[in-house]
C-alpha cells in the first residue's frame, strides 16, 4: 500500500496518473493547500520542501516504509518499483529523463507562474503575465516540435509523459490557443484516451 499526500494539482495528477497506470495499491491523503495543509509538522517530516505531492511507500526497500517527495523523483522511484514506464536501457532512460527534467524545470515552474500572473495575483502586472506567457509558448513550441512524426514525448509511452500531460490540460489558464500547436493538441487527445489517466483525474478531494 501506497500512501499518497495529495491535491487536485498537476503535480499531485502526476502521481495519481503513475500509480493508476502502474497498477499499484494507495490510499490518500488529502493535503488541502488552500488551507495550508502542506504546513502542518506531520507533513512536513513526509516533504520537507512543505509541497504536494508526497508517498509513503509501506513496502519500501528492503521491506521498510520509505517516504518520497518532490514529483520527479516519486514517478522515477516508482518506475525502478514497478519496472514499468521507465526504460532499464541506458540510452532510452537518458531519454526519458531528460523531458522529465524538462518538465520539472520549466514546463511546470513556468506554466505555474503563468498560472499565478494570469489568473491569481491581485495586482495584475503587465511585465510578468507578458514574461510568462511568452515562455509559456516557447515551451509549447519545443513540446511541439518534439512531438512530430510520434505518439509520446521519447519513445514509448513513460512517466514523461505522465509529468507533463497535467500541466498541458490547464492549457486555458495559460493563455494557450491548442490549434496554434497541433501536435500537443493530438498528443492531449491520444493519452486521455487512456483509462487509467481518466480514473486519475476523476480524483475528487
């Protein structure tokens, strides 16, 4: 059994997305960070950096509870886990990788300041929605191009894409005309297609 410290965001479908695909036993735990649940000093020994996602692996190495934080790392723990959606191959887990990664630094952080620029802040402030939402469709653009000519981000079907699909479904709080990239439009359409990515994100907490 799993334990999941969750909310409804796109980090938090990243790992719902993961154990729903992986076929894997969890349990959640609502972390409510409208409310600065994320605060609170039982969690806070689970995730250090007092952000969502977090696991409670109850059958860790060794047979031993292990707690993991931080997205990236959680979907590369349970890919060795599992043996699933992560390459052993050398060559090809590079691969997969690196567009984790890229997610992890840019198509996440950025789209998240878009996010708060565009849609949250109380003072709207022209210098930073225009920031962000140009390097918003800088990223789409590089996700676009990455994407012609296949089905997945690398190779097969991986946890990058598991990282990234969330954070292109709040397309529309972004400022983000699909049509203007059509191969992120198919891509979408292709992975919520997939049962247990629709199971994950019909999570209601």
């Amino acid at each position: 059994m799993i334990d999941l410290y969750y909310w409804g965001t796109p980090n938090g479908q990243k790992i719902s997305i993961a154990l729903e695909e992986m076929g894997l036993q969890y349990k959640i735990y609502p972390i409510n960070i409208m409310q600065n649940d994320q605060f609170q000093a039982d969690f806070l020994k689970i995730s250090p950096n007092n952000k969502i996602p977090a696991i409670v692996d109850q059958n860790g190495p060794c047979g031993k509870p292990i707690s993991v934080f931080e997205s990236g790392a959680i979907l590369q723990y349970l890919g060795r886990k599992t043996g699933l959606f992560y390459p052993s191959d050398e060559q090809q887990r590079v691969e997969v990788e690196q567009w984790l990664m890229w997610q992890m630094g840019g198509f996440g952080p950025m789209l998240g300041q878009n996010h708060h620029f565009n849609k949250f802040a109380l003072e709207r402030i022209p210098y930073a929605v225009e920031r962000y939402l140009n390097e918003t469709k800088r990223l789409y653009a590089v996700l676009n191009k990455q994407l012609i000519g296949q089905k997945f981000v690398v190779g097969d079907y991986s946890i990058a894409d598991m990282a990234i699909l969330p954070w292109a479904l709040r397309h529309d709080w972004q400022g983000i005309q699909l049509q203007d990239y059509p191969h992120v439009q198919d891509y979408i359409e292709r992975l919520m297609a997939r049962p247990a990515i629709q199971k994950a994100l019909a999570i209601q907490v």
